[in-house]
C-alpha cells in the first residue's frame, strides 16, 4: 500500500510539475518582441500589493464587465499552487514546518514570476505570489489534515 502511494505520488507530481510549467511558460500570454525588455518589465510589472486582486475583486461586482478574467486569475492563481502544500512536505521532510514551508514557497514563487517577466513568458506580479502563496497555504493545511488523519487511523509511517 505504501509503496502504491510513493508511485502514484511521484507519478501524479511529474504531471502536475509538466502542467504547471506548460501554464507558466509554455501557453502564456505573448511574449512583446517589439519592445526592449526594459519597456516590457515596465509594461508587465505589478510591485504593488493588492493592486491587482482589488480589480479583479471589483470587476467581479461590475454588471457591465466580463467576470471570465477576473474569476480565472483570482481562483486559478489560488488553485494553481495547492498542489504543491501536498506534494513538497510529503516529498520533503524538511518542509513538513510550515515555517521553512513558507520560505520555500516565497523563494520559488518570487523566481517563477521573476523567470516569466525575463523570459517575456508573462509578467511579475506581486499578486500573483500572494495568490499562490496563499493557495500553496491551504494545500499545506489540507496535507496536515490528511496526515492527522491518516495518523489516527494508523495508516501512515511516523513523521
């Protein structure tokens, strides 16, 4: 049974890790070559917290505005990086404490978004890691559920 579970972990995490690449790099938004890369970081450049979620939040509430954008950033930022509360404390011990946890996510999070913006794949925005730092919270919180439960049950080896 527990090594069922290591496979399809292992398995289930390879394409997760390909879909995720594929929808951060691969199948992005255009990639600007007119402008200089300065111009670009400029153009797709959010540092302000909030910015961003408080339109698309507002856009949500506005009859006259297509909701299609605002629910698949909001909701697929949030959803795209849960997954990983799952798999990186199951993989990793030393990410089973939701402190170095969230400095591991922080870190990945700041170069995915870095990485987007110098490859012209996307844009950096510092909501986008708000959103999926927080999404990668809820899948750690699921994960430390299932464990407690799986514990109980007498299912699990010992952490």
């Amino acid at each position: 049974m527990k090594r069922a579970l290591k496979v399809f972990a292992a398995l289930s995490f390879a394409v997760y890790a390909f879909a995720l690449v594929s929808v951060l790099f691969v199948y992005s938004r255009g990639h600007f070559d007119d402008l200089t890369l300065t111009d670009y970081i400029r153009y797709s450049s959010n540092i302000i917290p909030f910015r961003s979620i408080s339109l698309y939040i507002g856009a949500l509430f506005d009859s006259s505005m297509n909701i299609e954008t605002p629910i698949l950033n909001l909701f697929g930022n949030l959803l795209m990086f849960l997954p990983m509360g799952l798999y990186l404390p199951y993989f990793f011990r030393g990410l089973r404490r939701f402190g170095r946890f969230c400095i591991c996510m922080a870190a990945a999070l700041l170069v995915i978004e870095a990485a987007q913006l110098l490859l012209r794949a996307g844009s950096f925005d510092i909501d986008d890691v708000i959103l999926n730092i927080a999404g990668a919270f809820a899948g750690f919180g699921i994960w430390k559920v299932l464990v407690r439960i799986t514990c109980k049950r007498g299912i699990t080896e010992k952490e």
